[in-house]
C-alpha cells in the first residue's frame, strides 16, 4: 500500500490529512498557521510536522507518493505561488521548498480549485470527469475540472466565477471593484444585501423585518416557510447564478455542476432555484446538467490535494 498526503493552508489553520493512494482516510490533523514574517515559517512547520506523522506511522520516502497542497491565492502550473494576502506570501515557489525538505513529489493548487478536485474524487462530483464547483461563502469561488483535471488557467484565475458579470445595469460595486458581478448576488453576504435595498424600498409585509441582523441562513428559512419575500430573494440568487453557470456552460460544457460553500446548507431548496433558471436561454446541446450539493464541507481541500499527487499515475 502507498500513501499520499493532502495539506489545505487557511490563513489560521493548516487542516493535514494522511490518505491510502484508494482514498481512505488514514488520520486527520491541524497545526496552526504561523503567520508572522510574511509567513516564511510556513513549509518549514510544514515539512516537520508531515515527517513527524511519517515516523510515527513507520512510512519510508517510497512509500509516500507525494504531498498535495492547497493554497488561498493563485498558483501557476510549475507551483509558483503569486500572492497570498492572508499567509503573507508573495511569488514563492513552495513547491521546490517543500519537495527539497521532503525528498517527495509535491503538487500546489488554489484552494478553491483543489477543493473542486476533492468533490469530483469523492464527494459530490463522483463519476463526473468534467464539472464545475461552485462555493458560496463570504464571496463565490470556483473550481474547474476538465478530464479529470485542474483548469488553472495562465494567471491561476481560471473559474473565477464569482467575478462574472451578470447584471450590467448594477450600481453597487463587488469587493473586486467592478460592478454586477455574480459574488454581489450569490454569496451570504450578496443576498443579504440585495435583502436589506428590497427591505428599505419598499413597504412589503415580511417576516424578514423581524431580524434585527440579518443572515442568509435566516432568509433561506424563512423562504422554507413560506415568506414570499424570502423566496423571491431565493429566486433571484438563483437566477443569477444560472445565469452564470450557463456562461460557464458555453465555454467549457462540464456534465455536473458541483454547490458547496456555507450557504449551500440552504439543501434542495437552492438546487431547485438554479435549476428552475439555468434552461432559460441556453442551446439546447447544453441543457441537461447535473446539479449536485457538495458533500465533503471542510475536508474536501485535503481529499483535493492529496487526489492531486495521484495525477498521471
Ligand atoms: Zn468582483
């Protein structure tokens, strides 16, 4: 049997996981992530506590098939990191520091990406080699997966899908600076907003007024029961974001698209309002798709980027 690790670095913890090359989780770990200099203690805490879990668990260099690694920022193809705000990094080639440290192969992916590896390997997107995941936290991220592989795109900025713009006409501007874009719509943070412009245009009777701060999980709620109010906001996430999905569509045609993130907890009630949408106006050679919840939550970073050292094997 041989073995691969995933590492998936946020900007306060690094979650480790030790995998059989089948998948199988062997164990689970976190270190904290030491961010002071510019993160330059990083790999090294790295690299010792990955050796420490190969003693104790009597694993040789041959039996290590390598370590995959997640990273929140753009990385390139050859493992240059370009900058990452919240570790302090800024164009460090992490993959050849921590392939001298371990005498293993190491692979570097964007998080959001390697995420999206995670759930086609083993969480929502099994059986699908081409799919798209989307993850509606705080901002929308996503992660392309083309014949089994990471799309990453010539700056890394590939299936930036929450930076899409599907609303020309809007006024307010994205955290990016733009305006329009999918993150102002679908994200909890989007749907909030566009909750609290409909609640102070307008005197419409709705439970939602009744909640002194406001959250997506309370509007996803309140639409379960019912509130009109709530379920057209519900609607209009979901339309924009079919909206999107269908540009993705015509671009790279993927057989699945993959909802994680935290307001993907919502359930079937946001599947059903993409999917209501996303036949609105597409070729008919791109209808059809398979629209799944994501199912790993916060380990599909480690699954992600241990699936990534198996590449080519
Ligand atoms: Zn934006």
């Amino acid at each position: 049997m041989r073995y691969c690790f995933g590492i998936d670095i946020g900007g306060t913890s690094i979650k480790c996981g030790l995998f059989t090359q089948d998948g199988a989780v062997v164990r689970k770990w976190e270190i904290p992530t030491n961010r002071e200099a510019g993160g330059v203690k990083i790999p090294g805490e790295l690299a010792a506590s990955i050796s420490e879990v190969m003693g104790e668990e009597k694993l040789t260099q041959d039996q290590v098939i390598g370590v995959g690694m997640g990273v929140p920022g753009p990385v390139l193809a050859d493992g240059m990191v370009l900058l990452c705000p919240n570790l302090g990094w800024d164009h460090i080639n992490v993959r050849v520091m921590m392939e001298q440290m371990l005498g293993v192969p190491v692979r570097v992916g964007n998080d959001a990406n390697v995420a999206a590896l995670g759930e086609q390997w083993k969480g929502g997107g099994r059986g699908y080699s081409d799919m798209l995941m989307v993850t509606l936290g705080t901002g929308v991220g996503g992660g392309l997966i083309l014949g089994g592989k990471i799309v990453c795109g010539s700056n890394g900025a590939a299936a930036e899908i929450g930076h899409i713009v599907v609303n020309p006409e809007e006024t307010d501007r994205c955290g990016c600076g733009c305006r329009g874009h999918l993150e102002q719509y679908a994200s909890a943070t989007g749907i909030v907003r566009m909750a609290k412009k409909r609640l102070a245009s307008e005197s419409v009777a709705t439970s939602l007024h009744s909640f002194n701060n406001l959250t997506a999980k309370d509007i996803f709620d309140e639409a379960k029961k019912g509130d009109e109010v709530a379920c057209s906001l519900v609607d209009t996430l979901g339309s924009y974001l079919a909206l999107a999905l269908s540009h993705v569509a015509a671009v790279a045609d993927p057989v699945a698209f993959v909802i994680g993130g935290g307001v993907s907890k919502a359930g079937s009630i946001l599947i059903d309002a993409i999917e209501k949408h996303y036949n609105d106006n597409i070729l008919p050679a791109l209808r059809g798709k398979v629209f799944r919840l994501a199912e790993l939550g916060n380990d599909a970073g480690i699954y992600g980027a241990a699936r990534m050292t198996l590449e080519d094997r």
